[in-house]
C-alpha cells in the first residue's frame, strides 16, 4: 500500500526573519496531512541547504538535481510539495520557478503571482486596477531622497511604513508625525530593498481565507482581529497578543461582500492553494461599510491556531479534507 500512496514534501523554512515561525506551519501540516492517503516528510529549506527531517531527529540531504532523496538505502522521489515558506524564497516565486523547471506540482500559485503578491506596492496598484479598493501608497528605495513633510501632506498622518517585499510582520511601524518616518524607514530597510509608506484606515480588521478547486469554491469564514497593540505586529501575531474572533463581526451584508471580493481577487490573480486576504472595513462618507484590501498571503500560517485552520474548522470543515482536495486538484 505504501508504494500507492502519493509522496508529499512539507516545505517550510526559508530566508526570512519567520524561519522559525515557518517550521511551526511545518509541523503543523504535518499533523493535519492524512497519512493513510499519503507518505508525507518535511523539508527544512534554509540558503543552500536542503534535507528532509525525519521524526527520529536524523536528516538527508536533499538532491536539488530532480528534489529527492536517499533513505534506508533508496533514492525517493516526491510527487507534490506543499510550500509554506513564509517569506523567500517561498513567497516570492524564486521555490515556484524551481519546482516549475523539475515540474513537480506545488500548492501556490505561479511565479508571477507569487511575485507579485510578495510586493506589497506592485499587488496593490495592481489590483486598483481592477477596481479593489486599497489605501494610497508610496514606494521608496534605499538610499533615495525623500521629503518627509511632502509625504506627509500627501499620505496623511498617522500611516504605515512596511518593507515592500518582504513575507514577514518584521520592520512595520506605525508612524505619527512626520519626524518618525526617518527612523521606520530604517527598520523597514534593514528587511528589504524598498519601503512601502502607507495611509492608515481607521476600522475593523478582518482576514479571510479561501481555496479553490476544478468543481468547487470554499470561501472561509473570516476573522476579526482584535489586538490592543498599536497594529497587527509580530507579538500579535504570534505571541498572543489579540483576540481572534471567527466569524468575523459583520453585517450580514458586509460578510457577503467581502466574501465576493475574496473570490473576485482570487480569480483576478489566478490563485492557486489555500491563500489568506487581509481587509480593513472603513466607513464611507455616508456611514456605509467599506471593504479595503490589506495585503494577500498566499502561504498562510499552519499551526493550529492559525487563522486558517481556525477558519476551517468554524466552517465545519475537516483540514484533512481540504488539504487532500488542494494536492488531488493538481492531479
């Protein structure tokens, strides 16, 4: 039975400052997998080295030739990788590109979306094109000249200074005046080449999660996010410090729309796996909600407290199952 089974390589890891954070998805898919369906190892990909990490604590090298492996003597060979790489090289098509010229199938999209979505600029003013409603923006480079009080006219105070393209919640600030826009553009450059200075939305927080298949479409319920920090950073994130509420707090009106615009974007994109959208809902001149797009990741956190299995599971799904419909629509 074990030769019948499809081999699934869990990659996780990455460059990124969510190293560690990425493992986490790691084990968390692994957990989540159905291992009577499938053979399933996790790859630790960091820089140049890559290995499968086997339960016992041992490793094998992997063979970036044709992506296999030896173990107990024999050379295996994987036939889908399930990429939850938070950040590069994972997020941002380089891994993509890579499985595409070993044509092995993988669970995001494709390197130009991957691409695309990994910056934050490009994807929003991409995607203004189509009509979805996302806050002004600015783009710097490091070491480019800059008016602060001019960007300050034109973005408005407060706002957000980000990395560009960078997949982690490192070197986000939230800026007040404009003299606090020096000092976070230097956080934010020491993640990424390019700094992203963005206009603040004043409203609810929600992030949604969808997948889709040949013959269906599953939008997740979304999350409200709750935290008393200045914004949804990294200790947010990951150290506890919010409450996530799923299903999001909306009016019946506002979660349809919202789930429309999920779909909408998903199909904009040509989306590929399970990926997560990020909103701000804002109130317009006539109080009525306004739906914004945040931002997108397309290789959503796996732990078990993750938005994602979260959301799944107040659908009434089973993460089992819709992890074995995201590998088999490839097949």
């Amino acid at each position: 039975m074990e030769n019948n089974k499809r081999t699934i390589a869990i990659v996780c890891g990455g460059d990124s400052s969510e190293h560690d954070v990425s493992l986490r998805s790691g084990q968390g898919l692994y957990s989540f997998f159905d291992k009577e369906r499938y053979n399933i190892y996790i790859v630790d990909v960091k820089g140049t080295d890559w290995h499968v990490a086997f339960d016992n604590g041992d490793t094998a090298e992997i063979d970036k030739n044709d992506f296999s492996f030896v173990k107990d003597g024999q050379r295996k060979y994987f036939d889908y990788a399930y990429i939850t790489i938070h950040g590069q090289p994972g997020e941002n098509g380089v891994m993509q590109g890579y499985f595409d010229l070993i044509h092995l199938p993988y669970s995001t999209s494709g390197v130009l979306v991957e691409a695309m979505t990994f910056d934050k600029y490009v994807l929003n003013n991409y995607l203004r094109g189509f009509g979805i409603n996302v806050a002004d923006s600015i783009l710097l480079r490091r070491g480019e000249e800059y008016d602060d009080e001019a960007i300050a006219k034109r973005i408005g105070m407060p706002c957000f200074v980000k990395p560009a393209a960078d997949g982690s919640s490192f070197g986000v600030s939230k800026v007040k005046n404009a003299d606090q826009l020096a000092p976070a553009l230097r956080v934010a450059f020491m993640e990424a080449e390019e700094a992203m200075i963005e206009g603040f939305m004043d409203g609810v927080e929600i992030s949604q999660g969808i997948y889709k298949t040949a013959d269906k479409c599953v939008v997740l319920p979304a999350t409200e996010v709750v935290t008393s920090n200045e914004f949804f950073d990294y200790d947010a994130k990951y150290n506890g410090q919010v409450q996530e509420i799923t299903p999001a707090r909306l009016s019946p009106e506002t979660a349809a729309e919202v789930a429309k615009t999920t779909s909408r974007i998903y199909d904009i994109l040509h989306a590929n796996g399970i990926i997560r959208i990020d909103y701000i809902i804002t109130k317009d001149e006539n109080g009525k909600d306004k739906v914004n797009m945040l931002e997108i990741n397309t290789t959503p956190g796996m732990t078990v407290t993750s938005f994602i299995p979260q959301q799944v599971r107040a659908a009434g799904l089973d993460i089992k199952d819709v992890l074995s419909d995201i590998v088999e629509n490839q097949f």
